[in-house]
C-alpha cells in the first residue's frame, strides 16, 4: 500500500497517542497505566490491521527492522534478563509490564523514524501531554512552592511530583526545540510559548537533574556548532548565532538559579551550590544525611563486581532496599541487578548503538535537527548514569522519537 507522506491515518494516530500519553502521570493514572494501555492497544490494534494501513506499517517497518536487528536484539536480551530475575526472588510486576512493552515501542519507534510527518505528529503529541499534565496538576508551582514540595507533603502523592516527569522535559526539550521550528509560522510560536512554560515550570519543579540535563543538552549544541566553525574556513553567521544564545540561556539559567532568592527554587539553589563547592557530594539534598549519588552508584558497582555475570538478582525499583543497589543510576543498577550477561551488559549494548547511529546521523546531515538529536542521546545516557532515568516514559519515549535508527528508502521530510 503507499500513501500520501503528508497524510496521517487516524488509526495509526490513535496508537501514538495511546504511547504518548504514557507521559503524563496525571492523564495515565486514570486507566492504570501500562494495565490499561494493555486494553487501548489491542482494540487499536484490531482497527490497525484488519484495515490496510497495517500493510503500510508493515511494509516501512519489515525493511527498517533488517537493518536495525542489534537494538532489537539487545532489547529482547535485556527483557530475558528481567525475565530470569523473576526467577530469583524478584517481583515488582508492574516494572515487568513496562519492560515488556520495550519491542512493541520500538517496532513503533523504527516506523516513525522512517516517515517524518508521523515522527513529527509524535513528538508533537509528548508536548501536549506534557503540558496538559501541568496544566491538570501543576497550577500551585511557581516562585513559591515547588513541585517537589507539593510532592513531599502530599506523602508523595501527588504523581505530577516525580523526578521522572521532570527528567523527561529535560532531556528531551531540544527535540521539542527543533519540532517546534519545523512547523508553520502560527502553529511554530503557539509550540515555543508553550515549551517557555515547560521551561518556566521546570525551573521550578525542584529537582536539580533534570534542569541540569536541560543545560547540558544546550552546552553540547553550542559546542558542536563551536566544532563546526572552529573546522570551516567560512564563518557560519547562523552557528555564531546559536553559540551566542545558548551562552545566553546558559549564563542566564545559572545566574537566575545561584542568585534566586524565590523560595521554590531553594531546593535546586542549594543543590547547585553543593555541587560546585562539593562535587564529590554529588549535589545531595539537605534531608540525605550527606549520601552522596556517587557512593550509592559505588554501591552498585560494588554489588556488580561481587557477581558480574548475572548479577544479584531482585528487582530492579526497589532492590535498593534489600542491599543490592544503590538505587540512583540505570547503568550501575542493570548491572549490580541484572549483570553483563543477565541483560545488563544487553543495555549497555543497546546505548552505544544509540550513540553510534546518532552520530552518524549527524556527520551526514549537520542539520538543527539531528544536532538537537544527538545531544538529547548524550543527554539520556548522562540522565542514566546519576539517575534511574533508563526506564518507563523516559524509555518509551526515547524509543519512540530518538533518532538512533538506520533509516531507508522510506524516510521523508529532514
């Protein structure tokens, strides 16, 4: 079946829309998550493939695949491994349900990658979920209040409080940035004012990472392009106007957080503060007890070097509490859970193939677009490192919008 690149079918709509909204905590609670996702993409599903827009999927998909069978590989070997835990003491099966999703997102992720108009629809669809989920929860946030205080007084009841929903807004903004200026004139500024307010809530939430990766994925733009002047011989007005901004932003998202006397950036202040005066804290928190992120990723790696085959087993959430991971860093925990051989070292297989076709990417194209990509990759793995970012929305959506796929014939738009 071909189809019009420019048309969108409503049925394969409904499917990204159903993932999306994984990311907002506010909007899937109320049908249970992954559970009742389960429900919403087998009847999605029926209207898919008994239609022929399930041939169209296949046929972009069937091709893609073949030439990306080592992610999938590494994901269905990192799933074996969460498997086998379960064999070994653990049982958090709501973590199993969101693992097991893994190759039903990228099937999905690979077709998007391959046509443009619905990579773009996709992305587009995280961004309205993640303001509709602030916009549903998040009005009391501001100079005053933090999100992650409204969190700890609710007895972290209040889902939109989590570190993850923050995490997600802050790795993935420079895709959210090169979206946006893709679209018509209207539609463009109607995007960027509301990723101002993402950014304007962001700095607000009270968690100093994800502000952190937000700023780090503007270093690493501005650093490639700095790369791109520094090796042409022709000056590129356009990369010494993006070097200035994001020095800009960068100065002016530091000075506004160490000089900030509003009492809802406090938390994210002292954090800062810690940091540089302390890098070895690793910017902990004034409750902590001086734990340090970088002696609880000790602790797993530890834990992993103890049984570095297959790992520790337990479960991968909460296994922390039962002395076998520090409990703050994906990498570190997979192996001290899982080991090199027990899907651990499959995760660590699958990052590198991440950065190494989104390196690629960018070599041959140098566009915005795949800059904002790469940078937003190196982000995740940073995200995975100090905390344990490498799982739920933040992984669906990672498999889903990233462009660490091999592309074919198939792909439109840039």
């Amino acid at each position: 079946m071909t189809r019009d690149n420019h048309t969108i079918s409503w049925r394969l709509a409904l499917i990204i829309i159903a993932i999306t909204s994984l990311v907002s905590p506010y909007i899937s609670k109320i049908y249970r998550g992954y559970v009742g996702l389960t429900i919403f993409l087998l009847v999605i599903g029926m209207f898919v493939f008994l239609s022929p827009v399930g041939n169209y999927f296949t046929a972009i998909v069937g091709p893609a695949y073949r030439k990306n069978k080592a992610v999938f590989i590494s994901i269905i070997w990192f799933i074996a491994g969460i498997l086998v835990t379960y064999l070994r003491g653990a049982n958090d099966i709501s973590y199993l349900i969101q693992v097991l999703y893994l190759p039903l997102v990228f099937l999905i992720g690979i077709f998007l990658s391959q046509n443009y108009h619905y990579r773009s629809f996709a992305i587009i669809s995280i961004i309205a979920f993640c303001f509709l989920n602030i916009i549903s929860t998040g009005s009391a946030i501001d100079s005053t209040t933090s999100a992650r205080d409204l969190y700890e007084e609710s007895n972290k009841g209040l889902i939109y409080g989590t570190s993850g929903f923050w995490g997600l807004i802050g790795i993935f903004f420079p895709l959210f940035i090169a979206e946006s200026m893709k679209q018509p004139k209207i539609f463009r500024w109607g995007l960027i004012t509301i990723l101002l307010f993402l950014a304007y809530k962001l700095l607000f939430s009270g968690f100093a990472t994800p502000i952190g990766l937000l700023i780090t994925n503007l270093l690493i733009i501005g650093i490639i392009y700095l790369f791109f002047v520094l090796r042409s011989t022709i000056i590129s007005p356009r990369a010494i106007l993006i070097i200035l901004i994001v020095l800009g932003v960068v100065f002016f998202l530091f000075s506004t957080i160490l000089k900030s006397e509003y009492s809802g950036m406090d938390d994210v202040k002292y954090r800062f503060t810690n940091f540089i005066e302390d890098p070895a804290s690793g910017g902990y928190s004034k409750g902590s007890g001086g734990i340090s992120r970088f002696k609880l990723i000790k602790f797993s790696w530890d834990s992993f070097v103890n049984k570095p085959l297959f790992g520790n087993g337990g479960n991968i959430r909460s296994s922390m509490y039962e002395g076998i991971n520090g409990g703050h860093s994906s990498s570190f925990d997979f192996l001290a859970v899982l080991g090199i051989a027990g899907g651990g070292g499959a995760f660590l297989f699958f990052v590198w193939l991440s950065v190494r076709n989104a390196y690629r990417n960018l070599r041959n194209s140098k566009s915005f677009s795949d800059i904002c990509n790469f940078a937003m990759v190196v982000t995740f793995i940073i995200g995975g490192i100090l905390n344990p970012y490498w799982q739920g929305p933040i992984l669906v959506t990672y498999l889903l919008v990233a462009n660490i796929y091999q592309s074919q014939v198939f792909q439109t738009g840039s």
